[in-house]
C-alpha cells in the first residue's frame, strides 16, 4: 500500500467519502443525527493509496494486490472516488472489469470524474469499466438555488471511446455533508465539512448499495415482502445490483453548467445524466409503495446460498 498509515491528508477526502458512505455520529442528536452516512455504521475495509502529499498510488495487478484483501475481510462493495486522465480503456478498467467477473457477487463503483465543463468524452479511466457502475453528480437541496433534477455542472460526460453510455446513473454530489479528516492532530474525533465531486456521489451510492444487498434487502429476505423472511434470503450478484440501481433512476431535467445556462435533458439514457438519478424505492418494496422489480432465484454455481442473476431482473 502506498500509504498505509493513520493520517488522511489535508484535504480529508478519503474520509469525507468513508463518512458519507458508512459514517456514524459518536453521540446522535437531533441536531448532528443527519450528518450520519448512507449506510451508518457499516463496516470498512480500507485500501490507502494515497502518500503523505494526496499522490495516489495503486499497483498494477488490482486483482491480486488491490481488491482481495478487502473480500477478504468481507467487502463485497468497492468504492473508488479516484481516476485518471486517459480517455482510453486501460489496465485499470480491464482489472475492474476482471475483478467482478471472477468474483460474481461483487460490485465496484468509480467515480465518473469532474471534468464535464470540457465537454463529451470527459468520463476516463477506470470509470470505462464495463462491469462497474460509474457514478455522476447531481445537484442537492443544501444550496437554496439548485434542484434534485439538475445535473452538476462539472459532471463528467461520455459516451466512453466504444460508444457506451457514460456516467450509467447520477447521484447527489453538491454540498454533500460528511466527517472531516482530523489531520494528524492526534485526535480522532471528526468534525464535519461540505465537498463536493463526483467522488461525494459515489460514495452516496456505496452506501445504498450496501443497504440494498446487506440489511435492508437481499441478505435478510426482504423481497418480495419487505419483511426480514429468511427462506427469502438471496446472496445478490453485482451484476443484480448494478441492474437495480440503473432500473432505479429517474430522469433528470438539466445539465448545467457554470455560467448558469443549461442543457434541457429528455428520456434517459444519455450521456449526461446516464440512466437517471438513483432512487431505489422506485424498484423495491419500500413502504408504502409496492415492487416494481420481479425477481426469479437461481442456484449459484460459486456459493450454497442462492443468487439472482441480472437476466431474472423484470421491470
């Protein structure tokens, strides 16, 4: 690991994006309980390829050096808010793509990068994995002029260079709330700050995901009643997942850009908003709303539990 130590660098965005994902309050109170991360109080497997000066560093084999550790210890979401500036598929997007095929029942995210005010053909790489979702930024509620149906501004745009649909959804990234790091100052008691990236929104969605196949889903029997049922326990793909997510989305109205102008956006898919904005109780049986997802079991050829895989997915 390039910098296996206890110290975030200044900018604190390792942390910011492990605390949106998975953070937990140390006291919750009425007044810091919405600080908490999508999916609060999960458990984290951390990969530090960041030095000392916020360089990242990553080895050139992610399939055996990168991503098995943390299946190892029981992660089967990884999350990625980092990327390059290639606009090409390279070993990384080939190693993500590897990872998931060789491992089914995991899921990698990667941020689809911050470079849209360039216009098309900003999404690089690894964010052209086939196999991962990647991920775009939406506007939020926490600034008074910006709407849940705008895409943010600096929001990468595809299509990848084979002609695929990029980012594949979008998710709130502007002014998102989170732990800040607490910079070697030998405290670790996290205060709170606002960022903004499509890292944020990537780290938004590791969380749903991690609520989708882990305690409010699929491992607890929650389909197709929406009450925990354990002869309805399934053991998800990442292929499942990635499919619920993108049949999820909504549509978004606009691509914004900087100087206050906009694009006006139809139907998804496109590349700007990709499928639309995750919004899960649109497919699952979430109260009061009913599934919109039909789902068949199959065996699993790789576990004893069963799986589902994304040709069962009806919507």
């Amino acid at each position: 690991m390039a910098g296996a130590d206890a110290i975030d660098v200044g900018s604190g965005h390792g942390t910011h994006c492990a605390g949106s994902a998975a953070g937990n309050c140390a006291a919750p109170s009425a007044q810091n309980i919405n600080f908490r991360g999508v999916a609060y109080a999960a458990k984290l497997a951390i990969y530090d390829g960041g030095s000392a000066t916020g360089a990242l560093s990553f080895p050139s084999n992610l399939q055996l050096r990168m991503f098995p550790p943390g299946y190892k210890a029981g992660a089967r979401v990884f999350s990625n808010s980092w990327g390059s500036n290639q606009y090409s598929y390279t070993f990384m997007d080939a190693e993500f793509d590897g990872f998931m095929f060789l491992q089914p029942d995991a899921l990698v995210l990667v941020a689809a990068g911050n470079t849209g005010a360039n216009g098309f053909r900003t999404v690089f790489s690894p964010s052209l994995s086939e196999n991962a979702l990647c991920v775009g930024a939406s506007q939020s509620l926490r600034v008074s002029t910006h709407r849940v149906g705008n895409v943010a501004q600096f929001s990468a745009r595809g299509p990848s260079p084979d002609g695929r649909i990029k980012p594949d959804l979008v998710a709130p990234g502007m002014m998102v709330t989170s732990a800040n790091a607490s910079r070697g100052s030998g405290s670790y008691t996290c205060t709170v700050v606002s960022k903004s990236g499509t890292s944020m929104a990537t780290a938004v969605v590791a969380g749903a995901v991690a609520l989708l196949r882990q305690k409010n889903f699929f491992l607890e029997g929650r389909y197709p009643s929406g009450v925990p049922t354990a002869t309805d326990a399934l053991m998800p793909t990442g292929a499942l997942l990635k499919a619920l997510l993108i049949n999820s989305a909504v549509p978004m109205s606009r691509y914004m850009f900087a100087n206050g102008s906009f694009v006006t956006l139809g139907l998804p898919p496109d590349n700007y908003q990709g499928f639309g904005r995750l919004q899960l109780d649109t497919v699952l049986h979430l109260a009061p709303n009913n599934p919109s997802a039909y789902l068949s079991a199959t065996p699993c050829p790789w576990r004893r539990k069963k799986c589902i895989p994304t040709s069962s997915l009806y919507r």
